[in-house]
C-alpha cells in the first residue's frame, strides 16, 4: 500500500485524505498541530515546517512520495529533496512557476502561452512608462507569496504607485488592467509515467480577490471552453508536471490570456468531488504514486461551488449546519477550521440539469449557513 | 461537532467514517484493533466486543449516539443501553427485526406487508406437512445469524430436512421455493426527528447467496419499482427506524414479496456514493444525528457497483489495482482488509448513461482487478 507524504495539513491535504480512504492509499501530512484539518480527518502528522529541509526530509523518509498542498515550500527546496533521491511531485520546475508569477509569465511567453502585458519592476519610472503605454489603473502584484487576494494592489496614478513602490524595496510584477469577460481555471493532473487528464473548464467568481464561486460549464462558447483546455495541457507537459496544477485563464476580447498557475489542487477543482468521474483530489493521488489517471470527465450536466467563509465579524457559517443541510441537492464539506474573518471554512457544491440550478442550489445552502435569504 | 460511535470498525464503518470528514463529524468504533477497516481510515478506536455491555457502555460514553455495522450486539443490550440513557440508533424494536427473520416475517405480515408462506419448527413433521401443502424443495434457514449465504440450506426431500433437522436443536425459518424474477433492495433512512427518505429501487444479483452485483434503476417497470420505495417507506415508520435500513424485497409473479431487513448501512447502497445526491453513509449519520436528511435522487441516469472479493486461492485482487484503475469511468474502493477466499475487501461502482453502460464497465474493472477478460 502506497504512502503519500503532503507538505500542509489544511483543507487539500482533509480531502485528498478522504479520497486517499477509497483507494487504501495512507497519507502522512507535515503540520504543526493535530488539530488539523487533514489530521482531524485521519491522516498521520509528522510534526514540522514547510521551509524547513530538515522536516520535508523526515517527512520524505516516512513516505513513497513527497507533494504539497500549498507554496511554502521553497523551490529550491524541493530540488535540494529531489537530489537526495526523494520522489517529490510536483518536481522544481513547475512548483517554482507556481510560486512566482514572473517566471510563469516569461517562461511561459516564451513557448508561446499568450500572457498580457507585463514587466517585473522596482522603479518608478519604468512603471510610469507601463502605465504611459498601456494606460491606467495598473495592478502590481507581489510575484511571490500572495494569494486569496493578498500581495495586490491597483494603483490608480503615477502618484499611487510612487506611495506603494516608495515603501518597499521589491520589484513588483506590473499589469495593466485588462477587460475581461469570464476567468476560467482547467484542472490538469499529470502522472510520474507522464499520462495526463485535463478536467472540463469551470468558471470562477471572484469576491474581494478570494474565489467564491465556480461552476461549470463556464459561459463561454464550446470553442474557448476547449481552447482553455488544451492550452492547460500544453502548460502540464511544458513545466513537465506531476500531480494537480490549477490553470487559471481570462477570457478577454483578444482570446484567452493566461493568469496564473496554482501547482496543487486547487479551491476551482473542488466540485469535481460530486461532477467528476475522478475527484481532483483522487487523480492527484493516482498521478503522484504513478497509478493510471481516473477519467476527468463530468458525471453530471452541470454542477456548482460555493466557498463557506468565516463572518466578517469571525463567526462560523457552520454553526447553522443544519440551516445547510436542509436545502435540497447541497453537498456541504466542513473543514475543521477554527472560524476567523473571511477565512475560507468549508464549501457547498451542487450538481443539477442546469448551470443556474446548479448555482441557485448552492447559494441557497450557502445563504442559509451564514442565516441570509439566497437572491 | 457531534461525534458518532459505531459498534463495528469494518467497511461500513469505514466508509461512513469517510463520509463524516464532509460533515465534519467524528467517528469512534468499537472493535478489536488498530488495523480495522474503518481505523485505517482515521476513525477513533475504542477497543471492545460488540455483545458485552460494559463494552457498548464505554463507546455511548465517548459519543453522541451509539449505531450499528452489522447484527452482534444482541437487540437486549441494545435495549438495555438506551434503559441506561444513552441514545441509540436503530431502537432495539427495528435491530431485533434486522437479526431475526422470523420475528421481521410475523411483524411485518401483522401489518399487511405482503410474505411468503413460512413456518419457524425444529419440528420434522410440520416441515414435511409444510412441504406437502407448497411443494419441496424448500429452504431452511437460521433465523438468526446467517449473512452472506451463510445459514440457508435448501432441502429437496424430507429425507434432507430430516438429515439436517436431526442434527440440530434450534428452530429453522421454512420457507418454499418461491419463483424470483428479481430481486430489489431499497435504502431507507429514518430520522430522530422522524423524517424519512428512501432511495431508489435497486437491483441485486446475488452469487453463491452473497451479493454480487448492483445496479439502478433496476429491471423491472417503474410501478413495481416505486411500489417497493412504498413498502420501504410504510416499513422504516412500523419498526420506528433511526438511521439507515435495506429493505430487500423478491419480485414475483405475484408481486413484491418481503425478504429481509438489514438495519444498517447495507452492500446495496454503496453506489450511492457516486451516484446519489447524498450517499448512504452520509444520511446514515444525519439520521443518527438528528440533522435534516439529504436529498437520495440519483445524480445520473444509471449507475452499477460490483463487489471485489478474495480468490478461491485467498489472492488479493487489488494487488492488481493498477489494472482495475486503468477502466475508465470506474470508482474503486478499497476496505484495507487482508484478503481470504470470498471475503468482501472492496467494490467498483460505474455510472453512465444507461444500465448497461455502468455494468459493463464495473464488471471490466472488476475482471481486469482478478485478472480475466470481461465477458
């Protein structure tokens, strides 16, 4: 029986333990608490940091496979594992272009992804002449380690972006706004033997820069819904992927533009648990431990997610359980957490004849958690 | 966060431990060691006997409600528990029914569920009266204890029920042989606060008198379908279920003729996991709980789950997981459990368009796990 290592103990990790359940594969978890989500819900802890070679390597001694669940683990890490015959999944390579959005850009751009405008910068001048060029607002990104909306800011003038790059001595990745119509996510996985499975493109709603809502199929015509696709498995073999990589693309006006690469399972693949053939969270098992990949495929006509988050005032949605429960055709998943603001506590995903039934039924268990009426 | 004490540690309890993660819920079962099934999957182990009281006593103390996986605690010590406060689910009214046939027969058929004709007797010359009046041969049954095929005899001459008799002290269920154009199971699910929900009809194919196979909507016209939902429905009220309940059913020319009562998660819902709005497993701790139960509709049009069971020779079929997981479009499960000849240790559930589309493609998992062609 395999044994899959997984450098996080949250929410992914909860999951793919669940999933790990039917395939009699053990999962073993670096964390720091056994309060957990994933050790709640029955995975081993080794206790640890994510930063820190010397627990990824006690960890990798327990395990047949190393995988992550979040970016914390530095690349370069995860290299220095590998080069001490560790199996990790991702490998370097693709869990770097995960973690900095630069790198993903230019190599990416490079092998002809098509990715909007971009410079990666420091100096208030060269922003001006971005904005002089492509016209304001501008987004600046922090490259690395922003997430859920963190690590962005939309600076509106010349004089917005001297008080933000004044006060930092980073460069930031420079964007201008770009109109876009829909943002799309592909699911990719990707096995050790190189097998690969794309999932069907889901729409995300984004809410405050965090995902609140994904469903699927996206509103978007067959063609750039199969454009997004195929794109996302060119990216899988391009940054030579093993596991779960989240593709996250706009639609705009010019076609699709690639946005970022989430190198894990990720929130937009979370309805596949219920729509899928293969569950996210199963492949990504399947493909670390280089097991045949489950189709990808929906088993359903139409299904949607909607995120649990923690009140505004740190309440938690899930003490009104039974309030969720009731709404017909919702599938609620806890995790486990301790409730605090806009912290993301579990979701509801439902599957129907109809994207709109599919959504309405999500957002009426939602509504109902957190005691509002559903629009 | 309710925690859910189960007297058992098996598959079942292992697969609603699986479903508890969802709900947030903890499990603790009551069993003999840390390589149980439902251990293996993270569920909290109390050890202990399920027929001795101080045992069941120690769970009900560590829980919210005291469930069942399977027939060994005597209905007394059931009934005993809850004289003692302690709250469990199903009531020792419907957990007598479930352990012996004959009282569920005399039960039932005082309330109008229709029987076949049967007589309890350890008594030779009433088993051959009985099969003079409906013909030989005949099937003697335990009463109590027998699952699997295990406790069925059938006897073609009252020089055979005499051989069998003779060596015997206890009473036998004597039925005829009655004509089985199919068999249905229905899934019911009954609340602590009395709210109902019965699943779909499904079809059963029993080999060597255990469950084989699988699959919905079964074979048979949607009025006899829905009569056995009806049935199953009027039973989970008569014997004042909590929790979850198969309700097996022949189909004969003469209509729906009562079989059996499992009162428990049960082999023929575990389709239910892919294919049902809400699973089996998940409504059976709803149901416990006292939370709202979920919807039992089909999310697809057909599903098909076939059992994996250890070879003549005690061989692991899943030794061979590879190979059962390379047949698109299948769900394996795994229970963790060392193989022996016969032994259930996991099953293959298919969904599809059609019926025959699922069967077909469980039963090629299932052939690729032990190594044959599919027929």
């Amino acid at each position: 029986m395999a044994t899959v290592g997984i450098v996080g103990a949250g929410q992914l990790a909860r999951m793919t333990q669940q999933a790990a359940i039917s395939l009699g594969v053990e999962v073993v978890v670096l964390g720091e608490g056994s309060q957990a989500p994933a050790v709640r819900a029955g995975a081993t802890l080794c206790p640890g940091r994510p930063d820190r070679l010397a627990d990824l390597i006690r960890l990798a001694d327990m395990v047949d496979v190393v995988t992550l669940e979040h970016e914390q683990t530095p690349a370069d890490l995860l290299e220095r594992l590998a080069a001490l015959g560790y199996r990790v999944a991702p490998g370097a390579v693709a869990a770097r272009l995960g973690q900095d959005k630069a790198e993903a850009r230019a190599v990416l751009a490079a092998s002809g992804i098509p990715v909007a405008p971009w410079v990666l910068t420091g100096d208030l001048a060269a922003i001006d002449a971005f904005g002089a060029r492509h016209g304001w607002p501008l987004f600046l990104k922090s490259p690395t380690g922003g997430y859920d909306g963190r690590g962005v800011w939309k600076v509106r003038s010349p004089g917005e972006a001297a008080h933000l790059v004044r006060d930092s001595d980073r460069d930031f990745l420079v964007e201008p706004m770009i109109p876009i119509r829909h943002e799309l996510s592909v699911l990719v996985v990707r096995s050790t033997r190189g097998e690969v499975a794309a999932y069907p493109a889901v729409e995300t709603v984004q809410r405050d820069g965090q995902c609140h809502e994904v469903f699927v199929p996206a509103s978007v015509p067959a063609r750039t819904a199969d454009a997004a696709h195929q794109l996302a498995l060119r990216i899988a073999d391009l940054v030579d992927l093993v596991g779960t990589m989240a593709v996250e693309l706009f639609v705009t006006g010019e076609g699709l533009v690639f946005n970022e690469l989430a190198v894990r399972p990720h929130n937009s693949g979370h309805l596949s648990i219920e729509a899928c053939t293969t569950s996210q969270f199963e492949n990504h098992l399947r493909a670390t431990i280089g097991l045949p990949l489950g189709a990808p495929d929906l088993r359903v006509p139409a299904a949607a997610m909607v995120n649990v988050v923690g009140g505004p005032d740190g309440s938690d949605p899930f003490e009104r359980l039974a309030c969720g429960l009731a709404v017909p055709g919702a599938s609620l998943h806890r995790y486990g957490k301790e409730a605090r603001p806009s912290r993301k506590l579990g979701h509801v995903t439902a599957t129907g004849s109809t994207v709109t039934i599919a959504r309405t039924t999500a957002a009426r268990a939602v509504a109902a958690l957190i005691g509002e009426r559903a629009a």
